[in-house]
C-alpha cells in the first residue's frame, strides 16, 4: 500500500497549513478541499486547490475520485457533526485508501473523554469511522482509518493564551499548576500526519500517539521567567466545568467559553490521561523538543 496523493479538508486553517507543509515537504501530491471557490490564503507552491460543497455527498465524491486518502483538519464543534460524517461516507464511496479524521487532541479512547460533552463527539465519529471501515470486505479499495492523539497545541496554546497567560497580568493556575500533560505543536503534529501516510501499513487501523513534551503550567511559568510578574490566581479544574455551564446560560449563550472552559477542564484534570504512556514518535518522526527549543518557544509568547 503506498499512497502519493492526498486530500486535505480544512486546509486553511491554523492546523491545516501546518498538515500541508508537513506532506509538501515529504512530497506528497497535496489537494486542499475548501468551500471557497478562491482560496482565503497564498498557497504554498505545489498545493492544489479544489472548491467542493461540503453538503453533498456527491460534489465531495467527485473531488476525491482520483484520491489516495483524506485528512480532515476542519475544527471539530465549529463545523456540524454531519460534515464529518459526510466525508468519511464519501472517502469511502471514492474508494480512498485513508481517512484520518479530525481527532488531534485529547486521548478519546479514555473513558471520560468518550463521556465528555464537547470532545466525546469526536470519539463518536471515530467510532462510526471504524464501522463504516470494518462492514467493507478485505481488497485493496478497502478504506482504512488512523487518528492522531498529540495532546493541545503547545504553540497554538500559548499564543492564545489558551495553556496559560504568560504574558501578564494575571493567569489561571489549576490544581496548583503542578499536573504534567502531553503536548504537541502544530508543525509536530503535521509531521505525525506525514508520517501515518509515509507508514501505511503499521498505522492502518488505529490511534497513533504523538508529544514533544511534558510540561505543565509551573514548567511553563519557570521558564518564561514571568513568575514574579504574574498574578497567579488559584483554581481548581472541577470549577471550570461550572464555569462553561454558567457561560452557556447566559444571554446570549457564550458558546466559546463553554467549549473553552470544558476542554480545559480536560487538559487539566488527571483522570482524563493526559500524559501518554506510549508514543509512536519514533515511527512518524516526530522528536521530543529540548528545553532550549521549548524555552523558546514559551519566551516567545511571554510578556
């Protein structure tokens, strides 16, 4: 199985140019899937661009006719569960070899992760993505599946301020600030994906894991050498769950921060096993950061 071209759903966005770059850069023939009919960004040299109607399923099937697999990078939660759905339907109609749906954060094989109100909806994706995949008989038009797990974006998370405010004057510190968490960049996590389609035969049908760290919010606080600057106000990660619930019955209802507050509410509690003890890396070359790298990176979003 080897696979040369690939289709990307949510291209242009903070992931999806990361995911592209990744497989340009491993010279993969690479198509950007987009709503638009004119993209909303320079193109890299060598991407496609081909304007579908997320939709139909029909419209969907003929831009990936001559495809070898799909990755889909459109955020989950802002676009309607049915649009995930309908491009797994249409890989497999289009007799695509992959789909990668779009997983990449927290680890939704633990059980309070498939139970949680904003991210259990991507376990039930991934669930009807291994049905659809496991009722085709075994030939080589058999559409396969691989999900990325690579904990939040340690990049994306710092820049907005989603991990922790390093840059003042004040951030939110939870259960002490002393849990370690497995993360990722974006440009990580796009190589993890170039890797899955490099290594189809060892990823076929299952979860990859991928960090390039270990960190937690006082590691983060240490190194962006904002400790004394910064007022730290104390939190505990089960209040988060009364603050989204709060925001939601608003008027209007903050949608955002209700997502906001439960994924953090994740990405801060223990229970939701968010410190991988088994990585793929190795296989999908993804490297562990040094301290000088993840230094920084952390110095570069501090105040």
């Amino acid at each position: 199985m080897v696979f040369t071209k690939i289709a990307i759903a949510g291209g242009s966005g903070s992931l999806g140019r990361t995911v592209v770059k990744a497989l340009l850069d491993a010279k993969f023939d690479v198509t950007i899937l987009s709503r638009s009919p004119y993209p909303d960004h320079d193109l890299l040299p060598g991407t496609k661009f081909q304007c579908v109607d997320y939709t139909s399923i029909d419209s969907l099937v003929e831009a990936l006719e001559d495809q070898d697999a799909l990755v889909n990078t459109l955020a989950y939660g802002r676009i309607p569960e049915e649009v995930h759905i309908r491009l797994i339907q249409a890989a497999q109609k289009a007799d695509l070899k992959r789909f990668i749906p779009s997983e990449f954060g927290s680890d939704t094989t633990n059980e309070f992760v498939a139970k949680h109100p904003i991210l259990g909806g991507k376990a039930a994706i991934t669930k009807r993505l291994q049905e659809i995949c496991s009722q085709q008989p075994e030939d080589n038009s058999t559409l396969t599946w691989t999900a990325v797990i690579n904990g939040p974006f340690l990049d994306w998370g710092l820049e907005n301020k989603f991990l922790m405010n390093l840059q003042g004057p004040s951030t939110p510190i939870y259960n002490g600030g002393n849990g370690l968490w497995s993360t990722t960049t974006l440009a990580g996590t796009g190589r993890a994906v170039a890797g899955i389609l490099m290594h189809p035969s060892e990823t076929k049908n299952r979860y990859v894991f991928v960090a390039e760290a270990e960190l937690s919010q006082n590691i983060l606080l240490d190194m962006s050498g904002m400790k004394d600057q910064i007022t730290l106000e104390n939190m505990k990660s089960k209040d988060l769950e009364a603050a989204a619930y709060e925001a939601i019955q608003r008027n209007p209802p903050d949608h955002q921060m209700f997502a906001v507050n439960l994924i953090r509410q994740v990405i801060f509690s223990e229970e939701y096993g968010n410190r991988f003890e088994k990585l793929d890396n190795e296989l999908l070359g993804v490297n562990m950061l040094s301290e000088a790298e993840i230094i920084e990176l952390v110095k570069r979003y501090s105040g």
